[in-house]
C-alpha cells in the first residue's frame, strides 16, 4: 500500500473507534445547545507527512524522519453544525532519498495560515455525548524555503561513492582512490539554499497555496477544556516543495503533480467565555502542608522561613534570634565580608564595609559627574580628529574604547592573542592600522575588559571619545576607581571561532572584500598580511559563514579556533575531525576564484542623478550597465572581458565615439576594483 494511503487510513481508524466510544457514552458530559456560539482558542502539535519528489526518484534506499509541526487557531460555531476554523501553522518537512551515484535529500519550514469550514454532523448524532466528529474544508497559503545538507560542519562537499560511503573528492576524480581518499560523514545540517542554486530565471516563488481537507474528532474533557484530534491533507498548488520540478528538472521516476503534505495533530482548545464557578472560601491545605510551611528552613540556618527575617543567609555566616548575620559595627555590612570590623559609628563605607576617604568621596562626583556626560577627569592628553582621522564609533556620539598599543610587528603568538578577543576590530589610517575595543556607555566596563586584555599580556589605554574630542583615561585615574568598585575581568575563557580568508604576500585593498562582513586585517612582522572575518561561539555557524565566504570566491576560506589567548586545533576546540592541521600560522595561505574576477571599461563615476546628456550618450552603447558603490556612488561601465587585454583592445573604439575618458577596471563580486589588483588576483 502506497505511503500516503497508510497515513490516510492509519486517520480514518483513529477518527472511527473515537466517534464509536462516544456513541456508547450516553450518559457523559453534554454540550447545550443554548451555548453555540462559544470561541475556542487551540494550541496543539503534530506530524507532518511528505508527499513527493524525494523518495520517488527510484533510489537504492529512504531515511523516515519525524517532522514535527505546531499550530494555533480560534474556532468559533457558526451554527449548531458549522464552524469557522481561523488558523497558524509552524512546521519543518524533512527528506532524504540515496541514489546510486548521489544524494537526495531537502529541509523547508513551513509558515502556513488558513481559513477552514468544519461540520461536525450535529443532527445524526445524540444531544448528550462527549465525543464529535468533524470534517473540515479550507484555503490556506504557506512559505517555504527548501535547503539542502551538501556540506559538513568543517565546509567539506559530500561525495557519494558506489560502495556506500561519503567522500571529500568525487568517484571520478583523477586524485581519487578507495584506500586514501578520505570519508566523511553527514551532520544532517541543511546550509545550502537551493533555489538560490538555480539560474535567475528558474527561481520559483516561495510561497503556496494549499487546500486543506480534513477530518477528526473534539472529546470535550471538561466545560472549560476540549481535546482535539484530527489530520488535514492539504493539496498543494505548488510542486517546487523539495525543489524538484518537471519543469526544470525532469525525471521519468519523479513524482507527477504537486508536493502534498498531511497534518496529524492532537490540540487542546480553551472556552473564551468559560467563567469558574466561585469556591467557598477557606484554607484547602492539608493539615502535613500546614506542618511542612510552619518548619521549613530554607537557608539552613535554624531559624524557620516562617518567622525568618533573612531567609537567604549565606551557610556558615553568624546570626541573630531573626536570622539576619551579624554586623557588630552596625555599617550595614554583615560582619562575615567586612573587612573592617570596627569602622566608627556614622561613617560612610564601601562594599566591603572599609570607611571611605575623602579622595573616595572626589572620585564618586568625578564618576557621577562623567555620567551625565561632563567629564572631570584632568585631561592627560587631549586632541581633536580631523575629517581623514576621526575614527566613527557607531552611532553613538560618546563612549569609552580601548586601544592596543602594541600593534607593530606582531609575532604570530601576539597575532593569536588579538583574535582570541571577540569583540576587537580594525581600521586603517594613513596606512596604518590601529586595533580597539570598544564603544562601552560605563568606564567601569571598559576597565573590566582592560583587565582582562592585561592578563592576556597586550598593553592597552582607554580613551574617552566626544563629539570629535578624545581624551585619554590615566593608569592612575584607572586605579583609583578599580580600588573602589573592585573590578574583575570579563570572562573571556570560551572557544573563539573566526574564519581566515588568507594569509598574502601581497596586501589587497579594501575593495575586494566589500561584501564581507566584521573584516579585521592583521598584518604581521613576518610580511604576511591576514584577513579575518567574523566572531563565533560555535563551530557551526563559523562554518556556515565559511561557506558564505566561498559562495562569494574565497576559496582558501577556512576556520580557525583561539581560546584563552593561544591558537588550537579545531579538534581541541570540540570538532569530530581527523584532518592535520597547521596551526603555526607562518605560512602564506588563501585563494581567490578566479572565475569571479573580470574586467571591465568605466566609462564615468557619479554622486546623485546622473544628467539626461550623458545618460542617453551611454544608452547608444551595447553592454552598459550601472554599478553602485557603498559611498553612494554610482559608476557607469561598458562590457565585461576575461582579461585586461581584451578590455584594453575595445579602449580606441569608445574613445573614437566620444568617451575619452575611459579606462580599463576590474571587477570582483558585482563590486569594481583596480585592474592591476584584478590582474594581480588572476596570476596567483
């Protein structure tokens, strides 16, 4: 029997033995009919089943997962026998199909909402039961974005051999071999969008249509209560589900029509106009609960919770007839942390119960008086950025931050010391780059990060930024309020994963990595430059990120693992993985696609509307296009060429018509960069 037919029927059986318990239970709870129009709100769960591509393609094999749904709805009758169902749906459809030389296998998650009548044959059935069935017909429309497990967690591609097993290279590869060539196995991640994988033109719509039929039975549990059990079939309108559509795809063995979907689920419905009956009033405790409340003592330190006046006094701490641990000076600090058990009757004293002095005092006002924004501080060095130097911090107009100091000739141990923080980012300035943390509304916070920045060994200040203005925070003025709020570094102990682009020879402008984000770029006293992007917590999402980094051609991306201010193997860092791997960081490393590297001829650069001349003398060309930039610009090309040479060879014919200002460029991702960097890029 066909898969969906076993579902279907598995339903019927279920809905059938439910509507024959309830016609034997004639004398169970009613349901009047002078309380109709009573509107249920329903929450439940259940099971959604797959009906279509994957697992019809004529595979030597199909993996069954549980794909679990959820679903709310307010049902409300409309008549003794009608209803009308207003419903949400969540969910995730899952397959997997193995095919002799391949894979198939998608995820999607399914948003669904919908409309629904339901009749629940009132009038066949008797007015005392608990039990009714229903049937229901609906429209609902749904998203979907199908994705599918082609990479694993380190950024490997999976490759399906005849014996059975995964591999990092393809069965026809000409490095391939049985004995060497290494396995791998699925982590059942679904990263991959796979309508992003098709040409522009075959991209289909993510969102459907689907017509819910449905069937199954309300046990009324209570006035206030009703169980719902039932299950829809929803025929979709739609056959690009699991991303395999005849139309773009065809297959003799593929399923034909739409991909359907049935819902099982069980919900529980609440009655909106279900008011409780007042109790009479009075205690309902057992007289063992009455006895349990009378001698509890929650801190453990003899004195019941009842009349305790402390009740989560430290253990071991010394206390009073009321529980409360004793403070001999009365300075409000219990004596078992004062630190200064005989502070004079009246004075003022810190958190560790030590009277404060009257540079304590000062300090407190400077404090208060920074924090409504007018720093009191003596300025130890104080100067104003100019437009080229200003670094932005955020959009915030002040804040602290704080800067390493020693930056230059960093040696590979100091390199894995900056990128085991992270929060620290990079800019460059007059060709010098400057590394910080920052942008913390308190003092304290950036102080508390400085100190863990010191333990680690780098050398850093603290700045004030205002308006323009910078005024850097004294090691003494750091001292003196460490002294007093007792700072303590940032746990900064956690796996730090970032993904490396490359390590260069030669350093690249900022233009090729327009579209990477949370860029750092660290140079070293070995003359190599590196290009690092993004922070992570976890191995998963830096590899995710990884696989961004090689969709967009950068394919030396790989991730690397830093943990309490040293370099580590992934496998240190908790990864399931067998590959050696060179964590030195002393050699050059990282490739571009050159595939993603073209050239082009700019023929203008413009800020704001481009004028009507020149746009219509550029629409008489063939092949031009516009580029936008992140600054706002907007740069008119013309062709796109596998190499400067070519490009070069179309320059006489433009300038002949009248552009003699047109120069060969390259481009990288959709972004232009300059021809010797293009052509550099294409020689390595």
């Amino acid at each position: 029997m066909p898969l969906r037919n076993r579902h279907i029927l598995v339903s019927l059986i279920l809905i059938l033995s439910f509507v024959r318990a309830g016609a034997q239970e004639s004398d169970s709870l009613s349901v009047p009919s002078n309380e109709l129009n009573r509107p249920l709100l329903e929450m439940g769960v259940g099971h959604l089943s797959y009906f279509g591509d994957v697992g019809n393609l004529n595979g030597i094999g199909q993996s069954s997962v549980l794909n679990w749904g959820y679903h709310i709805s307010l049902r409300n009758p409309i008549s003794e026998s009608v209803g009308l169902n207003v419903f949400a749906m969540f969910g995730k459809i899952r397959a997997n199909e193995r095919l002799v030389n391949g894979n198939a296998d998608f995820e999607t998650k399914i948003r669904m909402g919908g409309i629904a009548l339901t009749y629940n044959f009132s009038e066949f059935l008797p007015e005392n039961r608990s039990i009714t069935p229903y049937v229901s017909l609906g429209f609902s429309t749904f998203e979907f974005a199908p994705k599918a497990d082609l990479f694993d967690a380190e950024g490997n591609r999976y490759h399906y051999w005849n014996d059975g097993s995964i591999r990092v290279l393809p069965q026809s590869s000409p490095e391939a071999n049985p004995e060497t060539t290494q396995r791998i196995t699925r982590d059942y991640h679904y990263e991959t969008d796979l309508r992003e994988t098709r040409e522009k033109g075959d991209q289909y719509n993510l969102r459907g249509f689907s017509m819910p039929i449905g069937a199954g039975v309300d046990l009324e549990i209570s006035p206030a209560f009703t169980l719902k059990m039932g299950a829809e079939y929803h025929l979709s309108f739609t056959d690009n589900i699991d991303n395999i559509n005849p139309e773009f795809s065809p297959s003799p063995s593929q399923k034909k029509g739409n991909d359907d979907f049935l819902y099982s689920s069980i919900g529980i419905s609440y009655n909106l106009k279900y008011k409780k009956p007042k109790t009479k009033s009075g205690s309902s405790l057992p007289d063992e609960d009455l006895l349990a409340i009378e001698f509890a003592d929650e801190d453990g330190d003899g004195v019941a919770d009842i009349v305790d006046q402390c009740p989560s006094t430290p253990k071991g701490a010394e206390i009073d007839q009321f529980g409360c641990p004793i403070d001999e000076d009365q300075d409000g600090v219990p004596d078992h942390r004062d630190l200064e058990l005989n502070t004079p009757k009246g004075e003022r004293v810190n958190a560790d119960g030590v009277a404060l002095t009257d540079q304590d005092y000062q300090l407190m006002y400077d404090m208060y008086k920074d924090s409504i924004g007018n720093l009191s501080f003596e300025k130890s060095q104080t100067f104003t950025a100019d437009g080229q130097r200003r670094i932005k911090m955020g959009e915030r107009s002040k804040g602290y931050r704080i800067k390493i100091t020693d930056s230059s000739d960093l040696s590979s141990d100091e390199i894995a010391l900056l990128l085991s923080i992270p929060e620290i980012k990079s800019i460059e300035q007059e060709g010098v780059t400057t590394y910080y943390l920052g942008d913390y509304e308190s003092l304290t916070e950036a102080l508390s990060q400085k100190t863990f920045i010191d333990e680690i060994g780098l050398e850093s200040e603290v700045f004030f930024y205002e308006f323009g203005k910078t005024t850097r925070i004294t090691d003494q003025e750091a001292n003196q309020i460490s002294s007093i709020m007792n700072l303590e570094a940032i746990d900064n102990s956690a796996v730090t994963f970032r993904v490396q682009i490359g390590a260069f020879r030669y350093k690249l402008s900022g233009d090729v990595f327009n579209d990477v984000p949370d860029l750092l770029i660290v140079e070293g006293n070995d003359g190599l430059t590196r290009y690092v992007s993004g922070s992570f917590k976890t191995l998963r999402n830096a590899a995710e990120h990884k696989i961004e980094l090689l969709l967009k051609g950068f394919e030396g991306a790989f991730v690397t693992a830093y943990r309490d201010g040293k370099r580590i193997t992934l496998k240190e860092a908790g990864a399931t993985t067998t590959a050696k791997e060179d964590i030195s960081g002393t050699r050059a490393s990282g490739n571009i696609n050159k595939e993603f590297v073209k050239f082009t001829i700019q023929l203008g650069s413009f800020n704001g509307r481009v004028p009507a001349s020149v746009l219509s003398s550029y629409m008489k060309l063939e092949n031009v296009r516009p580029v936008r930039g992140d600054n706002g610009t907007t740069k008119y090309v013309f062709g796109q060429y596998n190499s400067a040479k070519e490009a070069s060879a179309k320059l006489p014919e433009l300038r002949s018509k009248g552009f003699e200002d047109a120069f060969v460029v390259g481009e990288f991702n959709g972004k232009i960069i300059k021809a010797q960097e293009a052509e550099k890029i294409k020689e390595n």
